[in-house]
C-alpha cells in the first residue's frame, strides 16, 4: 500500500478526483481541509488514516458535498465541524481512533451501512440538523460509544441491527420517524441513557436491552412501540419523569426488570403477553386503560405493595377478572410481608413504642386475619381448600365436642348404634343454624359449658371455612 503524506493528500483533495484509494496517510500535524475546494461526490476508498486529527470545514455552505468512506481504517480522528452534505457514506469501515465527530453540521442524509466496526472510542452527533439518519450493522466494542447530543434529526432515524456497547442520546428531537429495530447490547456492564429527547412515531422492535438502561425527562408525542424487547435474563429498563401523549405498547417484551417513575401515559398502555421478573411502578398516571392481559411477573415476591396494587386496578377497570383475582392473592402477600417488615421495626425500636402501642396491635389483628384467609382458601379464590379446611376442621372441633359429651361414658366404637349417632351428630354439627345438642334426638340444648365452648367454636369456624368457599365461587363476579 502506498504511503502518502498530508501535502499530497491536499493535492489531490483539491484536485479535479472524484476519488482516491489504496493508500496510507499520515498526518504529522492537526490538519484541516476544505470540502469547497474538493469535487462535490468524492470517495475515500481502501485508505488507512494514521496520525493526528483531520478535519473538513467548510466556508460556502450548500448541501452539494457526496463523500463516501468505503472499506476505510481510521488510525487518526476525524472531526466533521460546520458543514452541509447533501449525504455522508460510511461504508465497511474501521474505527480504532478516540473518536469521529460530526458538529455543528447539515445533512440531508447520514448512513453507516455494511458492518462498520468501532474497535474503540465514540461516533458522536453534536449540535447538528440532520434530515435522514442511518445506522444498519454498525458494531461497538467494549470501549466504544455512539453519542447524538443537541440535534434535530427532521425525517427518518433508522438504528438497525447493530451491536452496541453504550450509547447517549440527550437533548434531540426526533421529528418523525425514530426506528431502533433487532439492536443489542455486547456487554452487560454498560448503560445507555435517552434523557431530554422528544420523539414522534417511535419504535424499539426486538431489541436488547441492556442492564442498566434509562429514559429520562423524555417525551413521546405518539405511538411508541417497545414490543418483543428485552433480555429476560439482564435487561432492565427504567422510565422517569417521562410523557407518553399516545399510545406505548410493549407487548410481548421479556424484560428482568422494568420501572415507572413518575410518569404520565395519557392513551392506551398495553402489556399483553408480558414476561418481568420484577416490575416497579410509583408514582405513575394512567389517564385510559391499561391491558396487562397475560402479564407474568416471577419474582412477585420482590415487588412492592403499591406496584401490584396499581396492576390489579388497571385490571379491575380492564375487567380482567381472572388477571385480578390472580393479584388480588400478590397484593395480600405483599401486604403481609410488610407488616412482618413493620413489626420487625417496632421490636427494634421498642423505646419509642408507649404513644404507638395501637399500631402493632392493629398490625398483628390484621396478619392473623391475612394468614387464616390465605390458610382456609387462598383470600376467597380456592374453593377446594376452602372445603377441605369446612370438614376437616368441623370433623376436628365435633370430634373434640363428642368426646366432652361422653367423657364419663364407655363407647363401644364398633357398635352400630353408636355409629350413627357419631355421624347423624356430625350432621347437625356442621349445620351452623342448628345451636341444639346435635347428640339429642330431642331440641334440647346443651348443659355442660366445656361443650358449649367447643360447640360455638365449631360453628364459628365452620360458618367461616363457608363464607370462604361461597367467596371462592364468586371470585369471577369481582
């Protein structure tokens, strides 16, 4: 390969070429050259750049400039400052500079296509207008980045299939249409972060997220599509202070984590067919429905009482009986763990506890009623137990109340008069508006008070063990 210095670089810049190839430049200095001396469609092929920094200007700004980089390895930086293009080319190139920067400039139309890789250092977009911006197969290595900062991009923003290592999006307006399609991350231990952007028509199909990924104080003007994203494994992907003027749908996605953090949806939210192993949801507003059909969250246990408590309204006005029923048991788990979490604090600061001795109590009263509901029929939504527990503790309680009736007498067991009336007792026994001697073919009530004891307990246990299942009948109706 042919090795020339900058000089001759220059002279053939500002020659008559369209092109130049196959060669080697070294710049011994920051050198800058100017894109109004150079024929308008230029090309830059098979060219390694080594050295310091080479930049374009430009003092006649026209959208005339056609520069391509084809199959190109950039040593030295490239700095692009205060131009207008009618398209900028990148084509099955090398990065393995600090960085390419595009500043200040106008541009009909920007693409990356072919698979150009960044070895290291950053692709960055400042303080331009662009109108077309494509990226498709561009790879990021471990220490590379892809920054757009404080640009307007008026048309079409397509980021297509590309391995990214981190990337920051701040301060840009996208238009238009913004398209980030079948993107994913290399490594887990990097973020990327959209903060104070604006978009119009908005997707993020089948992309990967990665671990620590942020929008914030960003703004959706319409449909904002997130469906079939995520890496259930890694992704978490968390939304604060943002607005969503149309409908968002993320459908489908598989996410670790996902959170709302003061957000405003003011359409139609959708999170059918869902996977999150947990999901975290504070201080959100939902103006219209929400459909969290088919939603699964594993790691329920790690949500907090307040996010399921959101989702199982949302699915109460969705009239998702089944979906709510199913959070309706997540939201008394919940609630018991944090008066398990409260109790623990009162124990721990007992000196402060004389003016709240109430609040432990209540919480207690409130635990013990959460865990026999759950014990006789999972909170109303188990009809079985909720049976199993009626005779089983009826069997228990009457077993108890016939052996106090006939403590002073001797049964034989396998006499059949004895037999039936063990069971025709049992009968009576489970039949809460009965209060006569269910032992006593006559109505007569019972005089000895360790079996009355025994007998009002009985009842009232069985009349709850058939409230419970009455309410697991009803759980569709909620």
């Amino acid at each position: 390969m042919k090795i020339i210095t900058e000089l001759e670089f220059e002279n053939i810049l500002y020659s008559k070429e369209y092109s130049i190839s196959n060669c080697k430049i070294e710049f011994d200095n920051i050198t800058n050259f100017d894109l109004g001396k150079i024929n308008s469609k230029f090309l830059f092929e098979n060219i390694v750049f080594t050295g310091k920094t080479f930049s374009f200007y430009k003092d006649i700004k026209k959208h005339l400039n056609y520069i391509t980089f084809k199959n190109c390895t950039f040593l030295a930086d490239l700095y692009i400052g205060n131009c207008d293009f009618q398209n900028l080319h990148f084509v099955s190139n090398i990065f393995k500079c600090e960085y390419i920067i595009i500043r200040g400039c106008k541009i009909l139309e920007v693409k990356f296509t072919d698979t150009n890789i960044f070895e290291h250092g950053a692709l960055k977009i400042n303080l331009s207008e662009i109108e077309n911006l494509d990226f498709e197969n561009i790879t990021f290595h471990q220490y590379s980045k892809l920054e757009l900062i404080e640009s307007n991009f008026n048309e079409t923003v397509s980021i297509i299939r590309c391995n990214i290592n981190q990337i920051i999006f701040s301060r840009c307006v996208f238009k238009n249409h913004f398209d980030y399609f079948g993107n994913k991350f290399n490594f887990i231990n990097n973020s990327a972060l959209f903060s104070k952007c604006e978009f119009n028509y908005s997707s993020f199909f089948e992309s990967k997220f990665n671990n620590d990924t942020l929008f914030t104080d960003c703004t959706f003007l319409n449909i904002a599509k997130f469906e079939s994203t995520g890496d259930e494994i890694k992704t978490v992907l968390r939304f604060d202070d943002c607005e969503f003027f149309k409908q968002v749908i993320f459908n489908k996605s598989r996410i670790h984590k996902i959170s709302f953090n003061n957000l405003k949806f003011y359409d139609i939210i959708s999170l059918q067919e869902t996977y999150f192993d947990i999901v975290d949801i504070d201080r959100t507003i939902f103006e219209k429905q929400v459909y969290f059909d088919d939603i699964q969250i594993k790691k329920i246990y790690k949500c907090n009482t307040r996010t399921i408590r959101t989702i199982k309204l949302q699915l109460q006005k969705a009239e998702n009986k089944i979906d709510y029923n199913r959070f309706r048991v997540y939201e008394f788990n919940a609630y018991r763990d944090d008066i398990k979490k409260k109790l623990k604090e009162f124990e721990k600061d007992k000196d402060h506890l004389n003016h709240r001795v109430r609040e432990p109590i209540q919480l207690r009263r409130d635990g013990f009623i959460l865990w026999l509901s759950d014990i006789v029929s999972e909170y109303g939504t188990d009809w079985k137990r909720a049976l199993k527990f009626t005779l089983y503790s009826g069997i228990f309680l009457y077993a108890l109340f016939f052996i106090c009736e006939n403590f002073e007498y001797k049964i034989d067991l396998f006499n059949w008069d004895n037999i039936t009336r063990f069971t025709s007792g049992l009968f009576r026994f489970l039949l809460v508006t009965d209060f006569f001697n269910p032992l006593d073919n006559e109505r007569t009530y019972l005089t000895n008070p360790l079996s009355w004891l025994i007998f009002i307990l009985g009842e009232i246990v069985i009349a709850f063990g058939i409230y419970e299942m009455i309410q697991s009948f009803r759980k569709f109706k909620a």
